[in-house]
C-alpha cells in the first residue's frame, strides 16, 4: 500500500472518531445528562408506559408491547428499528438494571419491542416504567474495525481491491465478455450492465432520478448469478435492503435477508433467516430441546444453598443435562443456518450488517451496493472486506450521507467512497441517460446543473401534464414571495425555522390544482398523489397543521404526503410543492446551501412542480440565481401578489 493510501484511512479513522464522539454528546445531552421531564418532553423517552401485551414472537424472541399514558401528543424520536432501553422508576437513565431490545412496531403513543434476553425481569412488576432511546454503539465498533483491517491488508484481495478503490492501481475490465441485450433497458442502461459484468474489481451505475437505477442494478445481480453461485447484495438502509429484497424474490430468485426481524418491513419477513429457520422441520426439534433445556436450569436453581452432598450431585447432572440439550439446540441450529445461507443465491443486509456474525468467513465473488452514495466510507468497507469485486449504485448528486460532527463533516467525512471511485476511476462509471419520472420542464434544471445535460425525458413523461387547464398543463410554477412581508420565523423548540404565511400560499394555490383537476375530471383525486416539501421540519410541522384549513386538500388528505427532503428520497409524486421557508433582509440561507439536497426536492414532480420562496433572499447564492433564469426562461413566474386578497 502506498503512503498516500495509508495516510488515506488513518485520517479517516481520525474522523471517525470525531464522528462517534459527536454522536455520543448528542445522545448523553439527549438523554443520559438530561432530567427525565426534559427528555419526556424532547421525546427521547416515555414515561410512565404500561404494558399491554407480551409474549414470544419470531425467532422465539421476547416481546412487550407497551403504551404511553402521559404526553400523549407530544412528538417523539423514536422510530422502527432503534435500539432503545426498558427501564424501572426512571430515576436513573443509566439503570444498570434496565433491559435492551430494539423497536419492530411503532404507533404514535404505542410501540412493541423485541428485547435481548431470554425472560423479563423481576422489576416489571414492581414500578412504573419507562423507555430511553439508546446510542448504537455496535456500529461505530463495526466501522472502526472494518477501516483497520483495509489499512493493514497486505498481498491479498482486499489489498487490491483497496489500492483501486482509492485510486492507486487502475481498473481492469474483460471488455472481450459477452454481454447479453435485455430488450426492457434503453442503451444507456444495457452499458451500465455490461460494464458491470464486464469488471474484474469495480464499476458503477450511477442513476440520476427516474432513469431506473433499481431495475438496471436488479438486472446486473440476475445476470451475474447465472455465471456466481451466490451475491452479497447491501445497502445503507433497511428499507432498501428490502425493497431490493422484494425484487429479487419476486424474479425466482432465492434471497435470504439477514437482520434483525424488527428491523425488517412486513413484507420482506418470509426472506429472513429467522423466519427460514422457522420453516424448516427441524426447528421443531430445536424449541423442544430449548424448552427442556430450560425446565432442567429450573429445576436445578430450585436447591437452596444448604443442601446436602446427594443434592449437590443431584444438582450437578440436572445443569449438565441442560448444558448438553442447550448445545446440541445450538448446533442443530448452527447446521440449519449454514443449509440456508449456502444454499442462497442472493445475501441481503445492510452495510454494518455486513459485519454479522453470520457471514463470518463468507466471502463472495461479487458484492453489490446500493444508495452507496448515501453510505459513509467506514461503513462501505464493511462489505468490502467480503469482496473480490464491488457494483456500486447510486447518485453523488442527491443526498449525501448524514454526519453529526461538522468538523469530521469539512476535513472529509461526508466525501463517500462512491464518490472517490466516481473521481478517480473515469473507466468505472456508467451514467443512465433516460429518466422515466418527469415532464421535460421538471427536469432540465437539475439536468444542467447536476447531469452536465445528459439526460433525455423518455416520450411518456416528456409533455405528460395533469389536464387542460391553465394551471393543470403547465408542469413547472415558481411562487415568489418578496415583497411581500413573508418573513421566515425561529422556533426555539426545536432550533428549526418555519414560515406561515409562505405555507399558506403553497397550499391555497395547490388547492386551487385539485379545484381544476376535480373541475375536468371528478374521480381524478382516485389516482393522483400530491407530496408537499420543507428543508426545515417546522414548517413541515406547520404544514401538517395547516392543510386541515383548506377543504379540498382536507378533503383529500389521504393523498397527501407532507414530509422533509429526507423523507422524499426515492419517492415520486404526480404533484409536488415546495416551501423554502427562507425569507430575511441578511440573504442567509442555510440548509437551502446544500443544493444536492435541493436536487431531491426538484426531482420529486413528476407532472406538476410549485416551489414557494423569496427570491429576493435566494438570489443572492448562483445556485437560485440560475434556479431564478430558468423560471423566467420557462415562464413558469407568479409573483405571491396575485393571490393575495
């Protein structure tokens, strides 16, 4: 490895930490060093909780299903997945008592964990409880060890795969395989394909919005499979692990998903090992082992300390007979896992996932990932490690991966591998060219400034526009506020900025959509979908408020998403709107800066896009000032005045 190279990941091992620390200040100011009323009203903990359910569920794990009595409408942290603790009393958020699990259902006042240990303690009983988020640990330690063994790899396949990823070694190609032609993809997506099998250690499909990354990435697995025995398919999230999960089931293929089963969509479950396991005839035998197992520890801690040398022995031969049945379970259960992931076509997990237990010695030929430019480096390596080549996917100019620290975040944290692969390997990458989601006015401004004008709106999207009115059959609409006094407000709650009466604009002037849409066609609301956006999640909060104000989109609520950028990503929507928020004297714009971000946002609509600001305020960044020409280029201006009464 050259100097250069190992300078390289020392320095990114020095972020890392800068990472970690960030992350656990947060969560120690969030919950560990904060008073429990604090924390309730931040929405990091619940207390009191009752529980309401409880019981063994897959994989025989133990589950409570709990309920928050108090707060009831105050909003929470707490998501599907996270690790959280179950606690007594709640004097203590460090209770070394406390018991861990992970969330697999959330409601709004209602959640069902699925906890680590084998049965409840005695204290469940005893006093009200409540529950913490937890800081996770498990993938930092992951990270930081997949990030060592890469720097000191030395004469093997990590080695070379790690001197080409970063640059020192160029790609080899086999440019002489055949690649078959898949009728269903367009040229620019049977090059991605082919380029990808033709790879001997990297290659990239890099997807711009629409131009259906997925379905190329789900046809290069298919293909590589019938010349590999088995793929490690991985992503930075569980819901695109699952959705990949989906698809590939859905094509005859056998996928085995690994994961925590709380951690897995509905759907996607019969995938897992858990539930694999669950299905084979043995499992049977392994519960009844375990369950005898069980009944003789039992039996065996029923002795009292002054007992006799008979008991003693007697005592003696119960706990080895448990200890015999509880490992002769575990190797019965250990030969069903290994039938099951060596006889798969396709693993699936996560990036850390890659790091489970489970694939220890595993290795695979070919290791896909997906959203990878969502994908912190560390984390990338992890999967890495397992491979002999990787099929990176992915677009480095829509979001970025998310990074607490902001000094690890400037020296170069959020630069992903998929990007460095992007900018020193020109030979890997292959750029899908035709997009299948937008009008051709949607599209073209992201497609200057990200796509240096490469994309083509595909025939069926191209004029595609919501009717024939004059607010329906023009796609593109840009609201400007200034003048008129719109100013962007502080909510010190939530340290987030929101901007009401911009709110009400975007959202009368959607009204006034769904007026001439149900005017043309009064069944139209059955199949259009409406998607309303902020950067900031107070004025998502505001917005979620507010829409209860204006009939037609109340009327219609079920048709309406209103989320942050974050919450867009992947998703499309026939009408989208967008509230910028910012509104000042000082030009300051804040997240509005990150413009992969904006690109999100642009790229959502996919007949109907209205973005609300001022552009007095945004002008002042070349990003909106070029944002600004294209409205006037495209006559898609009205100023806020015409609708204000």
């Amino acid at each position: 490895m050259t100097d250069s190279s190992r300078s390289e990941l020392a320095h990114l091992l020095q972020l890392l930490r800068l990472e970690r620390q960030a992350d656990l200040e947060e969560y120690q100011t969030r919950i560990v060093n904060t008073p429990l009323s604090e924390r309730r009203k931040r929405g990091t903990s619940w207390f009191p909780v009752v529980v309401t359910e409880s019981g063994f569920g897959l994989g025989e794990r133990l589950y409570l299903e709990i309920e928050r009595t108090t707060d009831i409408r105050t909003p929470h942290l707490f998501g599907t997945g996270k690790s959280v603790s179950l606690f007594s009393q709640a004097s203590d958020a460090r209770n070394p008592d406390a018991i861990n699990g992970i969330v697999s259902f959330l409601g709004f006042n209602r959640m069902r964990i699925i906890f680590h240990v084998d049965e409840l303690p005695d204290w469940i009983d005893d006093g009200r409880l409540g529950v913490n988020l937890l800081f996770d640990e498990t993938s930092y330690t992951e990270m930081e060890k997949a990030v060592r063994t890469v720097m000191n790899a030395d004469r093997n396949a990590t080695a070379r795969l790690r001197d080409v990823l970063l640059g020192q070694q160029p790609p080899a190609f086999d440019r002489k395989m055949f690649a078959p032609a898949i009728p269903h993809l367009n040229e620019s997506q049977g090059r991605a394909v082919a380029n990808a099998l033709q790879a001997q250690d990297v290659a990239v499909i890099h997807g711009p919005p629409g131009t259906g990354k997925t379905t190329t990435l789900v046809e290069t697995i298919l293909l590589t499979l019938k010349t590999e025995k088995q793929v490690l398919v991985c992503s930075p999230s569980n819901a695109s692990v699952d959705l990949l999960t989906d698809l590939l089931a859905a094509r005859g293929t056998d996928v085995v998903r690994i994961g925590h089963p709380a951690r897995v969509g509905e759907d996607t479950l019969k995938h897992t090992l858990d539930m694999r396991l669950q299905a084979d005839k043995q499992f049977s035998q392994i519960k009844k082992l375990r369950k005898q197992a069980d009944e003789y520890s039992r039996l065996a801690h029923q002795y009292k300390r002054n007992f006799g040398r008979t008991e003693r022995e007697q005592r003696k031969l119960i706990l080895a007979e448990a200890r015999k049945l509880s490992q002769e379970a575990n190797q019965t259960e250990k030969y069903l896992t290994d039938k099951v992931l060596t006889g798969a076509q396709v693993v699936t997990c996560t990036l850390v996932g890659a790091g489970n237990r489970l694939l220890e010695g595993r290795n695979f030929r070919t290791v896909f990932l997906d959203e990878a430019a969502q994908a912190p480096e560390p984390a990338t390596w992890i999967p890495v490690l397992k491979a002999g080549r990787v099929i990176f996917a992915g677009d480095h100019c829509q979001l970025p991966p998310t990074i607490k620290s902001l000094e690890a975040a400037r020296e170069g944290l959020g630069v992903t591998l998929f990007e460095k692969v992007v900018a020193r390997q020109p030979e890997a990458p292959v750029m899908l060219q035709t997009q299948y989601r937008m009008h051709e006015k949607i599209m073209n401004f992201s497609n200057r400034q990200f796509y240096g004008g490469q994309l083509q709106a595909a025939g069926s999207v191209r004029d595609a526009v919501l009717g024939e009115g004059e607010v329906l059959r023009e796609p593109f609409t840009f609201l400007d506020t200034a003048g008129c006094g719109f100013t962007e407000e502080s909510n010190p709650g939530n340290q987030s900025l929101s901007n009401p009466e911009e709110g009400q604009l975007l959202l009368r002037y959607l009204g006034q959509v769904l007026e001439a849409l149900l005017a043309e066609n009064e069944n139209a609301m059955e199949r259009i979908r409406i998607g309303i956006i902020s950067p900031y999640r107070a004025q998502v909060e505001y917005l979620e408020e507010a829409v209860a104000d204006f009939p037609l989109l109340h009327e219609h609520r079920k048709s309406v998403t209103i989320h942050t950028i974050d919450g867009f990503q992947g998703q499309e929507r026939d009408i989208i709107g967008i509230s910028l928020v910012r509104s000042n004297d000082d030009g300051e714009i804040g997240f509005l800066q990150d413009v992969r971000r904006m690109n999100v946002a642009l790229t959502r609509a996919k007949k109907k896009l209205v973005v609300a600001g001022d552009s007095a305020t945004l002008a002042n960044h070349p990003f909106y000032q070029a944002f600004l020409t294209y409205v006037d280029e495209t006559s898609g201006y009205r100023s806020a005045w015409e609708f204000m009464a």
